[in-house]
C-alpha cells in the first residue's frame, strides 16, 4: 500500500482525474460515461464563478445543486466554522446534552417560520429530514392510536431525496432502479402540477384548482382514514422547474385540513430565498404542519437540514412518546449549525432576500420568457430565481425527443464548453442562480444560454 501527496500543487488535471476514477464513484453518475469522457476538476469559488484546474471560469447557473445561495468565498463563514470548531468541534446530541449554537439556530428558525412551527430536528442532508418526517408523520398517528394512517402521497416528478424512503417518496421513477426494492410499500404518488404536459390550454388559475383536486381525489380514493401526510415541494426543482400556478397551494393547504391529512412542506430548495420570499410558504401563503429545511439554510458550506413540526405534532411527540429512537451521529454538528447562523445573519443585514424578490426575480422572469420564441423551446416558466426551459421536437403537438436521445445533456454540454453551468432535468434546462448574482452576470447567462441552445438546434437541423 502507498500514499499520495496531500499537497495540491504537486498534480496536474490528468493526475487528478487518474485518481478520482481509482476510487471516487460520484453520485447520480454514469461512471463508465464519465469516465470515457473528461470530468472537471473544480478548485476555487468566489461570487458567482468556479474556477477548475485548467484556469477555466464557469458561471455557476446551478448554485451548485440549488444550495450555494449567497455565493462563494464568503469568508465570515469560514471563520464562523473555525471559531465554532476551536471552541467546541463536536457535540452529540444524545444523553440529555445540548449546546449554544444548535440552541440559538433552532430558536431563530422558529422566530422565522410561519406560527405554530416551534420545534426543530436537525440532520445533515435532505433525503434524511425527509426519513425523519416520513417516520414523524407516522409516529405521531401511532401515539393517536390511529395506526391505520399509514399511507402517504407524495407527487410524479417529485424529488426528496435518495435514502431508501426519500426516494421511494420521490416520483423521479428513474430512481427507483437503483436497488433497494423502492419503491416502499403505503407511498402513491398524483399528478403534478405540471400545466404544460397535465393542463394544456387552461388558465392557470383554474389548472391550479383542478391540480389540487387530484390530492382530494385520491385521499377519497384511499379512504380519508388510511392517509397519514402529503409530501410537496413548493415549487420541484429535479423534475424541471414545475412552478404551480398561485391558486394551487392555498386548494391543497385547504383539502388537507377537510381531511385531517397532514401536510409537509419540502422546502430544501425553496428555502431561503429561492422563490424571491424567505420561503415558499410564505410565497404561496401557506402554513404546513411540517416543513423540511437544507441547503441554502448554509449556503452550502457546511452540511445541514432541518426537519421542523409544528407544536400539534411536537406536543403528542414529547408528551406520548416516550424515547423516539431516532437520529444521528450529526445530528445539530457545532460548526454546521454556527455557520447556519452566520449565513442567515449575512442574508438579514445584506437583504439579500429582499433585493432578489424586488429587482433580480422579476429581471430573471423576463429574461426567461424571452425564450418563448426559441425553436426549441416548447415552455419557458420560472419561479423566484428558479427556472425551466423545455426542449421539445414539435413545438405545436408538444412532443417530446426520445429520452435515449439525451438532448438535454447534449445542450448542457454545449453551455458549460461556453462557461456556463447549466443543468438538464431531461430535457428541461433549468437554472438556479445564486441569490446575489448581478443583473449583468444574469446577461451574460442568458447569452451563454441561448448559444448553447442554437448550437443544439443546429446539431439537430432545427437551425442553420
């Protein structure tokens, strides 16, 4: 056995790709794909920009996976981790011990979110405060005495992670070939919200009522009494910026409550900001019984989510249940939590949040639309800074390319060789931009945008 140099400067690009197909297998990834081709190497971050190993600059559209929402190389959150993990590295959270920091977080997330949600779990990652309401939802109507309540219903397209019950709650059927025998049994998924593909020709505020319907048809369908939740995101970033019309989510908040359904509020991406309001509960003006935090609640610096229920399910939770034999070695980590809190300070004093709802969201919006007319571009929709291109063959009957033609990937290739990030949900193109991207940077996206998208239409014969 022998080891590598820890240095950096002591390998080049190659030497480093040599390495990482030795024994790193990444996620979400076709490593023989990968590998026949050529991977980056992402050494540096400032602002809105990623430098790789070759000296080139992308623009992150994607604020990595949704998360990196104030940018990078903010440096008082690296000095907020240091402090944190010079005072105090590690504290478990088990055997009756707490600590300041996971203390002062989940006091300041309660005074943030909508009435009622006081009480706060902490996690590392999405897919596991997912497992953590999944098992929450169904606890609480066990101590009910209702342990018929078993069933959940989640959407198609959704995304809420890839642990055994994230992904079995996730309506990315793809997903469920992994391995792990998911999906679940007692998860049934509806239709989305999806107005292009499932409202074709209605208003949205009439699609946005007929959408909510199919939550009440399938409970009726179900049995009121069998169902335990409804799991959502506000708005579904993997399935391809699904933006539900504004008349959606008050029908559904509404339905759940004639049926005692609770409802679950996914909000790892939306949080924080993405809609261009601090979450998409206060965007579409709901109050969930249960609302699921992550990503941009650190910007991505430290690993952190939250599973946060309101005080009907906490009080039955302490009150009836005695040891909840759940959680993690991680669970409320010292220095993801002071960095979670020196992120939610720069977003307050900075009005980051603030400034992208009234001046970068309705920029975003506009550049966008301007897509409408594209050749390729069969829908062009957005929420906050969340948006959703749509390539398809035929812009008239909406068909679709072959999903083994892999256009979507084709067009994100042709935009990150032009030094854009810029992500394939299929054959939705999707951005996400950090939240404190200029309106010029945003230019300078779109141009990289629309150029990779001409250069697939020409690829296709589309254009000349």
């Amino acid at each position: 056995m022998s080891f590598t140099s820890t240095t950096f400067a002591d390998k080049d690009t190659a030497a480093w790709l040599a390495l990482d197909s030795a024994h790193y297998l990444h996620p979400f990834t076709d490593h023989a794909a990968m590998r026949a081709g050529k991977a980056r190497v992402a050494v540096r971050g400032e602002g809105v920009y990623v430098w790789d190993s070759d000296g080139h600059r992308v623009i992150d559209g994607l604020s990595g996976l949704g998360c990196v929402n104030i940018g990078y190389g903010r440096s008082e959150l690296a000095q907020a981790a240091a402090a944190q993990m010079q005072e105090l590295s590690y504290c478990q959270s088990f055997f009756s011990t707490t600590h300041r920091s996971v203390i002062l977080l989940a006091e300041q997330l309660a005074a943030m979110l909508p009435e009622g949600l006081n009480q706060v779990f902490f996690q590392s990652s999405g897919s596991e405060a997912n497992e953590t309401a999944l098992r929450l939802v169904r606890k609480y109507w066990d101590l009910l005495g209702k342990p018929e309540r078993r069933i959940v219903i989640a959407r198609e397209r959704a995304y809420h992670g890839s642990t055994a019950m994230a992904a079995s709650l996730s309506g990315l059927t793809f997903m469920h070939h992994a391995g792990g025998d998911v999906p679940l049994p007692n998860i049934v998924h509806i239709k989305t919200p999806y107005r292009y593909r499932n409202g074709a020709g209605m208003a949205d505020g009439d699609f946005g009522i007929v959408a909510a319907r199919w939550l009440e048809d399938k409970i009726l369908e179900l049995g009121p009494g069998n169902v335990a939740a409804f799991f959502a995101e506000p708005a579904q970033s993997a399935g391809g910026a699904i933006c539900p019309p504004m008349s959606y989510w008050p029908e559904v908040q509404r339905i759940c409550r004639k049926y005692d359904v609770l409802l679950v509020a996914d909000e790892v991406v939306c949080g924080f900001g993405r809609t261009g309001a601090w979450f998409g509960a206060d965007y579409y003006g709901i109050v969930p019984d249960v609302m699921l935090l992550g990503k941009g609640m650190t910007s991505g610096y430290l690993p952190l989510s939250a599973c946060v229920m309101s005080d009907r399910l906490a009080d039955v939770l302490v009150a009836r249940g005695g040891e909840w034999a759940h959680g993690f070695t991680y669970s409320g980590h010292p220095a993801c939590c002071a960095v979670a809190l020196e992120n939610i300070r720069i977003l307050r004093e900075e009005k980051i949040v603030e400034y992208a709802g009234r001046a970068l969201v309705p920029y975003f919006r506009t550049k966008i639309e301007s897509f409408a007319d594209h050749p390729l571009v069969g829908d062009a929709r957005c929420v906050g800074l969340m948006g959703g291109l749509e390539i398809v063959k035929d812009k008239a009957t909406r068909e679709a390319y072959p999903r083994e033609a892999n256009i979507g990937q084709r067009c994100s290739t042709e935009a990150l060789n032009r030094g854009l990030a810029f992500r394939a949900n299929g054959d939705t193109m999707t951005l996400m931009p950090p939240l404190v991207i200029t309106e010029a940077e945003l230019d300078t996206v779109f141009e990289i945008a629309r150029a990779a998208l001409d250069a697939t239409a020409r690829h296709l014969g589309v254009m000349e």
